[in-house]
C-alpha cells in the first residue's frame, strides 16, 4: 500500500509541477522580451539626445580643456594626484554639485 500511495503522490506533484514550470517559462520570457523592447524603444529615443550631448561638448571644446588638464598633471605631480585619487574626488565633487543642482530644480522636493 505504501508503494501505491509513494507512486501517486510523486506522479500527482510531477502532474502539478510541470504545467508550473511551463507557466513561469512562458511569464520570464513574456519579460524577458519585454525588457528588450523597452531597452530598444529607449535606446531609439535616446541616441539622438546623447548624440546632441556629445556635439555640444565637442563644439565647446571640454575633450580640448581635458586633455590640457590631463597633461598639467605629469611628473610626481602626476604620480600624487593618481595616488591621492585626485581625478574621481574631482569627478565626484562636480557629480554631487549636479546632482544638488538637479534635486532643487524638482518642486516636490526642492
């Protein structure tokens, strides 16, 4: 009796979990697809406006004062500011003043 009911009781949990497997494959690739058409809508809608961004920096000449930049710092001078992680505390820095300028800019929460 006890080999009958072990039987049917591992057919009955094989019967529920398959259509249960088959269900969450068909809901993770249903979002799966949708991810990547929401990623491709945004990707279309977005690359002109960063395209615009990379103009507008290259025409105000920010990858000429950056190297510029780039070249005051050779020598020990150099050798202190990579040690020092001077370039991302600056990056930092300016990245925080953005983002304060940003958050005050928002009525709800400025």
């Amino acid at each position: 009796m006890g080999a009958i009911l072990t039987s049917f009781f591992s057919y009955l949990v094989k019967w529920i979990v398959y259509p249960a497997k088959y269900i969450a494959g068909i809901f993770a690739g249903s979002f799966d697809a949708l991810g990547y058409y929401a990623n491709l809508i945004l990707a279309k809608l977005l690359n002109p406006l960063f395209d615009l961004v990379s103009a507008a920096l290259d025409a105000a000449g920010i990858p000429a004062m950056a190297t510029a930049f780039n070249s005051a710092f050779q020598g020990p001078l150099g050798y202190f500011a990579g040690y020092l992680l001077l370039p991302q505390g600056i990056a930092a820095i300016i990245t925080a003043y953005f983002i304060r300028f940003a958050i005050r800019r928002l009525p709800f929460l400025g």
